[in-house]
C-alpha cells in the first residue's frame, strides 16, 4: 500500500496536515508527529507489519499500541481514498 501522489503533506511545528490535490477529497487532515511518521512511511510502497517494527525501533510503545495506532490512521486514509492497495 501507499499514500497516492495527488495527497501532498505539510509538516508545521507539531501539526501535520494532508492535502489532496486532485479535487476528489475536498478538506484537510490533520495529525500529531506519530501520525506524520506512520504517513511518511506511506510514500513508499510498505505494509502494516513494515510499518509496526519501524514504530518499534522509533518509539518506546508496545507492539499492540503501535498496530491499533497504525490502522486507524490507515483507516482513515483508506476512508477518504488516499491509499493505493
């Protein structure tokens, strides 16, 4: 999977924000730092486990915060269409 090209992100202090720049979304979505480094790791082609151990080896948080964590921001991208299966 993979964030899709027309989503642009911008990174502003402790505020990350997704921009969709295809017209097919029309909003912002905003999100913390972890959410920012689960979404840095979605411009590149990777899966959910590639993504865990990466958090992992970042953060000092438990395998099941880290995955809960990342599915829902994968949910939520999935909802409003920025993800390439």
């Amino acid at each position: 999977m993979k964030l899709k090209k027309s989503f642009i992100t911008y990174s502003y202090e402790s505020d990350y924000v997704i921009v969709d720049c295809s017209n097919k979304f029309s909003g912002v979505v905003h999100g913390n730092m972890s959410a920012a480094y689960i979404i840095d790791c979605l411009k590149e082609e990777t899966t959910i486990e590639e993504i865990v151990n990466k958090m992992l080896q970042e953060y000092d948080v438990s395998e099941e915060v880290a995955r809960k964590g990342i599915e829902k921001i994968v949910s939520k991208l999935r909802s409003i269409d920025a993800i390439d299966d």
